[in-house]
C-alpha cells in the first residue's frame, strides 16, 4: 500500500505508518470506526471500508479520503490492485 500513497504530500505521521513494515497487517483484518465496517476485506476493494473511502465522492460513512485532494487514477488503481491482491494472512499476529 505504501507505494500506492508514498507520493503524496503526506504528513511525517502518515508517511511513517506507511514507510512501515507492518503497514499492510494494520489494515487488513481490523475494523475501522464507522459501522464496524473492515478497513480492508483481502480480494475484496467493495466490501472495503478503505475502497469506499477514497473511490468515492460521499462514502456511506464519514468523508471522502484524502479530504485535501482525491487520489488521481493511478493512485486509485493501485490502491484497488493491492487491496485485490492482499492476502487474509497478512492481518494474522
């Protein structure tokens, strides 16, 4: 996933969760506030609530992500490529 955002004018906070090794188990598995929904269901971008949040104008919950500017084609496209490809394992202890 980092190398999805890594481009972006993130923050130093963000750019360290996404600079980190585990960046992709914290997503995978866990639950995100709205709804319970999963942040990231593997091979699912759908039923993703992080899919949800950065593809579309208004998601069902909370707003649009990045709130700044929404993430250009490409960014779109490997974010929807790694969701797709990650594996169920990868947000195991």
């Amino acid at each position: 996933i980092r190398d999805c955002l890594l481009s972006r004018g993130l923050g130093d906070v963000y750019k360290r969760q996404l600079e980190s090794p585990d960046a992709g188990a914290r997503l995978v598995a866990q639950r995100g506030r709205c709804r319970s929904l999963p942040l990231v269901v593997p091979g699912n971008p759908e039923g993703s609530l992080l899919w949800q949040k950065v593809s579309q104008a208004r998601p069902a919950c909370g707003s649009r992500m990045p709130v700044d500017a929404p993430l250009s084609a490409a960014e779109l496209a490997c974010v929807r490529q790694w969701i797709t490809r990650a594996s169920a394992d990868a947000g195991r202890p």
